[in-house]
C-alpha cells in the first residue's frame, strides 16, 4: 500500500511536471541542453503556478480545497498528455545512435564522491528527522484543508483556529498543495512533506545548481570541472546546519517549506529561465520558442510566491537586476517590456496581500 501511494506521489510531484516541460522543450536537442533537471523544474514551475492562480480564483469565488484540487488536475493531466505526446514525437524523428552511444563514459571521481554525499544527506534526512517549529504551522493549514475543506482561511499555531491567517502567510499555496498530494494519494501530508519531499526534490536542487554551475565554468571555459563543482557544492552542505536560516539548512533540512523550496528550488530555476529568455536571441530562437521563455519566466515567478512571502517580493526584484544587467551588456532595452508584463500577475497577487 505504501508502495503504491509512494508512486502516485511521485507521479505527481515528478513525472506529470517533466511531462509538462517538455511542453517547452520537446525538441531532443532543446533537452539534451538544458538537461533533465531543468525541463522537469520547469513542468514543476508551472504546475505551481497553476495551482496558486486556482487557490487564489476558486478562493475568491467561494470554492473549497477539494474544488481547487479537481480542478487543478482537469488542467496538469491535458498538459501532461501533450507532453508525452511531443516527447514521443521528438524522440521518433531524432536520428538513431547505436549501443555504444549510450555507454558512460570514464568515471569521474568527484562527480561519484559528490553523489555519495548528496545519497548520505537524503538517507540522514530520511533516517533522523529534522521537524521544524513551522511545521506545526504548516502541516496544521494542510490538515485543515482535508478536514474542512478551507482554503488558508485560518491561522494554525496552537490549534485553536480561531483567528484569521495573517497576510504574511495567505500568499503561499505550499501547504494546500501538500494537503492536494495526500487526497490524491491517500498518504499522510506530514510523510509527503518530511520524506518524499527531501526524496525527490533535494537531488533536484543539486540537478539545478549542477547545471547553473555547468554554465559558469563552461563560460569560463573550464570544461570538464562540473564534477569537482558539485562535490564542492555537496561538501559545504553537509557541514552547513550551523543556522536556522542558513542556505545550506534550508536545502538539506527544511526543503519542504516555503522559504526553503524558494532557496533550493526557486532561485536557481529564476535565474537560469531568465537566462533562456534574455539571451533567446543569441541561440537564434524563433518568435514562438522566445515567447514560451518568457511564458515559463512568469510561470516561474508564481512558483516563487506559490512558496511563500519572501518569493513575492524578491522575485520581480531578481529578475528586475537580471534584466537591467543583460540589458546594459547587450545595449538593448527591450527586454525590459517582456520582464516587466512578466510581473504583472505579481502585482495583481501583491495587490491582493495588501487589501
């Protein structure tokens, strides 16, 4: 039983969100580039979105959680199929390689040392749980979801319920969304958020810092250091838990809350969609494949407030330096009016915190 609800988790929390990214790159060569973790944070990206528009919507016309639920999935599982079927498509048409092709390479000793280390992390994580002050808070709003059907109505510390959740906390849909896993799965929402979360999303953040890393050096031309990269990376996590709000504590032992996903997840995925979009033009990219960059960087950026308070605010404030910085090195201001209808829904969400 537990078997089974792990892989509809999973399948949710995974494999709909990669199917969904090959929406935008279905092409092989579009995945072969920006990698598999990349295409599977950005489904990711935008299936947060999605869920934090329908919270935010249905909320605002007197739906409950479980409406918000079906109707999120009456939207990923259309999405889902398409991307299976462009994948497909773009698979079929890719030209044949032989056996050999798929043989790895030599080893590379930092890059098995690094995944050594990030297999210690999930497995301590797995095996000594790290519980969290806010996880009273947070696995109370989830529970209240299941209960009674709320959609972030009321505050959770104490457990009396009995005032309204305070403005700080009404942006986030995290916890519904955890809450929407346990519906659709029937495991509990605290082993989602304190095991399957850690399990799938922390070699995700490295898959996303790898890659942001990769950019780096290959720029820098130090092709072939991406492995002494990452076990560097890996090795300042597991002696980074010297503070509550430390990055390396967030990744490795609050990854599921808000401000921990944004860290772990959020920035680098702002970073590196922005990257795709600003710079689409030197890559040659149509008219269409420049649109969908900046369709997944809006996506991107209701991810973030999707996790919380702090991405609502410093999101559009990133990509704001981002976009002002491509701007002065390519000596072309257009960009700016892309970024700035990309923080548009950010307004209407930060309009909303503040009445």
């Amino acid at each position: 039983m537990v078997i089974l609800q792990s892989i509809l988790v999973f399948v949710h929390m995974c494999v709909i969100p990669y199917l969904i990214g090959c929406l935008f790159f279905g092409k092989k060569e579009q995945i072969n580039r920006t990698g598999v973790f990349y295409v599977t944070a950005s489904g990711l990206m935008v299936s947060y979105a999605l869920f934090e528009l329908l919270v935010f919507w249905l909320g605002q016309m007197g739906k409950g959680f479980r409406a918000v639920s079906n109707a999120y999935l009456a939207l990923v599982l259309p999405l889902a199929a398409a991307g299976l079927i462009r994948l497909l498509f773009a698979w079929k048409k890719s030209p044949k390689k032989g056996f050999r092709h798929y043989l790895p390479g030599r080893p590379d000793g930092y890059m098995m040392a690094a995944f050594l280390l990030i297999a210690v992390q999930i497995g301590a994580i797995l095996y000594m749980a790290t519980p969290d002050k806010d996880d009273a808070f947070y696995s109370g709003l989830s529970s209240m979801s299941l209960s009674y059907d709320w959609l972030l109505e009321r505050d959770a510390y104490g457990g009396l319920m009995a005032s309204g959740i305070s403005r700080r906390y009404m942006v986030s849909a995290l916890p519904v969304y955890q809450a929407m896993l346990s519906l659709f799965s029937g495991m509990h929402h605290l082993v989602i958020s304190h095991n399957l979360f850690p399990l799938f999303y922390m070699p995700l953040a490295y898959g996303l810092f790898y890659g942001l890393g990769k950019r780096f050096l290959e720029k820098e031309g130090m092709i072939g250091a991406q492995g002494k990269f990452l076990f560097a990376f890996a090795l300042l996590h597991m002696v980074g838990n010297y503070f509550v709000f430390s990055p390396e504590n967030f990744l490795v032992t609050r990854i599921w809350q808000g401000k921990a996903l944004f860290v772990a997840i959020g920035i680098p995925m702002l970073w590196m969609s922005g990257q795709e979009a600003l710079f689409s033009e030197k890559r040659k990219d149509g008219k269409w494949e420049r649109l969908k960059s900046w369709v997944l960087v809006a996506c991107v950026l209701l991810a973030c407030t999707f996790m919380g308070e702090t991405g609502l605010f410093l999101g559009p404030f990133m990509l704001g330096c981002q976009t002002l910085a491509a701007c002065l090195v390519n000596k072309n201001w257009k960009k700016m009016i892309p970024a700035i209808l990309c923080c548009v829904p950010e307004m209407m969400l930060f309009g909303i915190y503040l009445m």
